[in-house]
C-alpha cells in the first residue's frame, strides 16, 4: 500500500523542484521529506530520484508516479471539499494570497464581514504579485487568490485553475497639483513622454502595465524611484519628486496636492478576479469568499472602475 503522505513529498519534490523547497512548503525538515521519499521507493520498488550534482531529478519512474499523485491528491481534496463539506456551514482555514491594492480594498473589507457572519472560518492572507499568488494556488500552497491582468498585460492562467471575474478597476496618473498637467480631464501617452516616474519594482505586473504605455512610441518612462508602495507614490507625487500611475481600489483619499488624471487611448484598465484550483470549485468555503468578494467589489467600484 503506497503511503498518501509519501505521495505528497513526491508531488512537492516535483513541484517545486528540490527537497529543501518541498519541505519549506510542507512545513518539514528536509530529512523528514527525504524520508517519506525513501519510504515511497521501499513501497514501490522503484527509485524515484536521482541525484543532479547538489540537487535531484525525478526518475521517469518518479515522474510517472508523480502525474498519478497529483490526480489522487486533487480527487482527495474535491472529495473533502465537496462531499465531506456541509455547504451551509463554511468552515475550517481557508489560505488566501492577495496584491497588495486588492488586500485594502477587497480582502479588509470582506474579512470583516466574515468575522461577524461566519465566524468557524479561519482565513489567513498573503500580499503577492499575481505570477506568484497563481502559482501557490496552482501547487496548492494557497485555496484561493486576488489577483489582476491589465489589459496590455496578460496573466497566464494554468490548466488546473478557474479564473472568475470580480470587477474592473481603472488606473490614473497621479501629478503635483502645480504641475502643467493637473487640470486636463484626461491625458493621452504622448503627453507624459517627458515626464519623470516612480514604479513599482522591475519585472512586477504595474510596471510592466507602465512601460506599456511608451510601446510604439519609441520611448521608455524615466523612472527614477521604484518602490512596491502606492502609498509612498502618492507621497512623492505631492513632494512635487515624479508621477505615478495609481490603480484606484484600494487608494487611500488624496492629498489636496495630488490629483489623479485618467489615461486615455489607451484607457489603463485591469481585470480583478480569483483564482481557485479546479477540486475546489464546489468548496462551501471558496464559493463563500468569491461572493463576499464580490460584493465587496460592487461596493467599491460600483460602475465597474469609476472613481
């Protein structure tokens, strides 16, 4: 009889690519991973790793068994999930990852209400870019995930998840209220060639929304600051130090010298919606939390993205 749990060391050796890493996500030493994979290989009869000089490779033995682990484990989860489940009464952790915006504006909220409502559901939060909150829902190191894709971004979606959509939020440049800028009603992309920014860091998703703005144009933004923090966006752009395109959930009310210009032509918008593995779907807590979220959502943004 092949162990469930061995199974699961093997999946996560796979998954993420070394023992250490599995066994940073699974919560064990690396010698009780290595372990469990012995134990698989007495089981079996057959070696599942190899060694590649510091590190290891799955065996195409091991890498069979791997693609049978997965399926066994993702039929155990949407068996708990489902029939193991009482559908009225949302219960148990529930692991969230969520960006940064999306944690203020979506998650604050809808935890609150769950606090009041449903309080047997425990649910912890983790503030990450998309690529990486929809690759711990894909591995299973999260149920279910906040996440954004701009309109001239794309985010890759894999085959084992459901994306569902919760709303539209639209991005502004923020600029100085003394700036030449700050009483259009709305800009275009050639009207910000020249001017100086503040980013998000290198390779995230808004900056990358960002340099999108210049393409054609034969041009990059200036950045001179990157920074994960909206919040310290705002306070450069009333410093008079640079600009920022600032999505608006999540915004904090603005200083009375900053003021927030949309962009047209293209209109800098992106698509809010969560991710959840495919085994989940019929899960009493996922399909709590998406509605709450999106109530939150109509809330927030009411008419899809106005401000």
């Amino acid at each position: 009889m092949i162990d469930i749990s061995a199974l699961r060391a093997l999946v996560a050796v796979e998954q993420h690519g070394s023992v250490v890493a599995a066994s940073d996500v699974m919560g064990y030493s690396p010698s009780a991973v290595s372990q469990q994979i012995k134990k698989l290989e007495k089981q079996t009869g057959v070696a599942v790793l190899e060694r590649n000089g510091r590190g290891v490779l799955l065996t195409e033995r091991g890498l069979a068994l791997a693609g049978y682990g997965r399926r066994i484990m993702g039929e155990l989860e949407e068996l708990q999930a489902t029939l193991l489940a009482d559908p009225a009464k949302p219960t148990g952790m529930l692991r969230m990852v969520a960006f940064s915006t999306a944690c203020r504006g979506l998650v604050g909220p809808m935890l609150g209400r769950l606090a009041a409502s449903h309080p047997t559901l425990d649910i912890t939060v983790l503030a990450e870019d998309p690529r990486e909150a929809v690759q711990r829902v894909a591995s299973g190191e999260a149920e279910l995930a906040v996440v954004h894709n701009w309109n001239s971004v794309p985010l890759v979606i894999p085959e084992n998840l459901v994306h569902e959509d919760l709303c539209v939020d639209q991005a502004d440049v923020l600029v100085n209220s003394t700036h030449a800028l700050a009483a259009r009603a709305a800009v275009e992309r050639e009207d910000l060639l020249d001017e100086t920014w503040i980013s998000t860091p290198a390779g995230a998703i808004c900056n990358e929304a960002l340099l999108q703005i210049f393409a054609g144009l034969g041009r990059v933004p200036d950045i001179r600051v990157y920074d994960p923090d909206f919040s310290t966006h705002i306070a450069m752009v009333e410093q008079g130090v640079a600009v920022a395109l600032v999505p608006r959930l999540g915004r904090p009310p603005l200083p009375s010298g900053v003021v927030a210009i949309p962009v047209m032509n293209p209109t800098q918008q992106r698509s809010v919606g969560v991710v959840y593995r495919k085994t989940m779907t019929a899960s009493p807590n996922i399909r709590l939390a998406v509605r709450m979220l999106r109530e939150v959502a109509a809330d927030q943004l009411p008419s899809g993205g106005a401000p």
